[in-house]
C-alpha cells in the first residue's frame, strides 16, 4: 500500500499489525473474509492509501465468538473501542498519535454476504501471512454496487469508490454479473445505465477532491482529479 504522506505510516502500521493477528488467529481466519480497499491496496490492485478494514463474515452464526476474537486482539495492542454496533462486529478504534492526525481506524465485519461472492487464498507478501478473500471479479462488482449502495444506506458518496472503479476498468477486470443483479436486484445493463446517470448527476468535483487528496501522493492527485469522472462514464456505457 503507498503511503501519500510520511504522518500516515502509524496508520498503515495499525492497519497491518490488526490484519496480521487476524490472520495468525485460526477461528477469524476460517470465518472471515478479506475485502475493500484495504484488501485491494495490499494486493496491488489500486494505488491509493486505505484508512479502513473490511471483512465478509461466512458463518452468521458465529458473531458473538468474532466479537470476543477481535475484543481480544484490541485489549492485546491497547486499542480502545470509541465506538461499537449492537448489530455486527463494527468498531471504531482509537489509538494514540500526535494532534491533528488520524487516530481512528475502522473495522467492519459484514454479513450474510452475497451468496456469488468467490474468495480465494491470498498472501500478502508485505505482512507474510494468508487470507482468503475476494477474487477480482467479485472485488469489482461489489466495488460497482457499492456506489450506490453508500449513497441509499448513508446519503453519502465516497470519490474513492470512484477511483477505485476507474482503476479497475483500466487494468482490464471483469466483474461478476451475478453479484450485481443479487445485490440489486436490477439486470446489469440496467444497473450501469442507473450507475452511470447517479455519477453524471451526483458526482461533483468537490466530492472527489475532498476524499482522495489526503489518499493519493500530489502528482497523482493532481493528474486524476479531472479526468476521472468522465472516463468512468466512458467505461459505464
């Protein structure tokens, strides 16, 4: 994962230092699968920093034993929980650093996952250890969907589920159409013609600015910034 700014490398190690205990703890990692852009960043998939961790729950009963599991490992590294769901495993984490930096890590374990969903054992060489998690395709097609999902769930719009998409339209990714019409509920021309006119009318150049700045290094923010919008309804069509 890059790191845009030398004041994010405390971040990115809480990042690492939660997913590696995950993955060194035997019940999450049969039960749990890796997703988001956390994932696809320690993949190599995008080039842009991640703030949070995203993981599919494959058992629905199983949430009170992750629950403990995870409350464990916070206790373990000092992790205070600001923050937690009555519903599912979410959390708010706060940890210390210096004024004005982040110092708030989010994690969220998602559940019943769509039953299209693939997943796959990946090694994540930066941290030597194996996760099962999406595959590509359901990668972006979860990615696609959750364009608009955001918006109807939290009436927000989040630039880097844009700049993610776009990424994965130029690497050549093919999604799953089975996963967009079960989340949906729409056929997929129909789907990307409600995507594509949502971007055209919501999507402003303040939304995309105001998420990924603090994302992606200067030179890489200042030559996506104005073409991302229209490329991605380039791709949709």
């Amino acid at each position: 994962m890059i790191l845009p700014r030398p004041a994010d490398a405390l971040h990115k190690a809480w990042l690492y230092r939660l997913v590696s205990a995950i993955a060194d703890d035997a019940f999450l990692t049969s039960v749990l699968r890796f997703k988001g852009g956390t994932y696809a960043a320690m993949r190599g998939f995008i080039d842009r920093f991640s703030i949070d961790l995203d993981f599919d729950l494959s058992d629905a009963s199983r949430v009170a034993e992750v629950r403990l599991h995870l409350e464990n490992i916070f206790s373990k590294f000092d992790l205070r929980i600001d923050q937690k769901s009555r519903h599912a495993p979410q959390y708010f984490l706060k940890y210390e650093n210096m004024p004005g930096e982040r110092n708030t890590l989010e994690l969220d374990v998602s559940f019943p996952a769509p039953k299209n969903n693939e997943y796959e054992p990946v090694r994540f060489i930066e941290i030597d250890r194996i996760l099962y998690g999406h595959t590509v395709a359901t990668m972006f097609s979860n990615k696609l969907v959750a364009i608009l999902d955001r918006f109807e769930k939290h009436h927000s719009i989040a630039g880097r589920d844009i700049f993610d998409v776009h990424t994965f339209f130029l690497k050549g990714f093919l999604y799953k159409p089975e996963i967009i019409e079960e989340r949906t509920e729409m056929d997929v021309r129909k789907f990307l013609k409600t995507l594509r006119n949502f971007i055209e009318q919501r999507v402003t150049q303040t939304i995309l600015d105001e998420d990924l700045n603090t994302l992606l290094p200067p030179d890489r923010f200042r030559k996506i910034r104005f073409v991302l919008k229209q490329e991605v309804l380039l791709f949709l069509k």
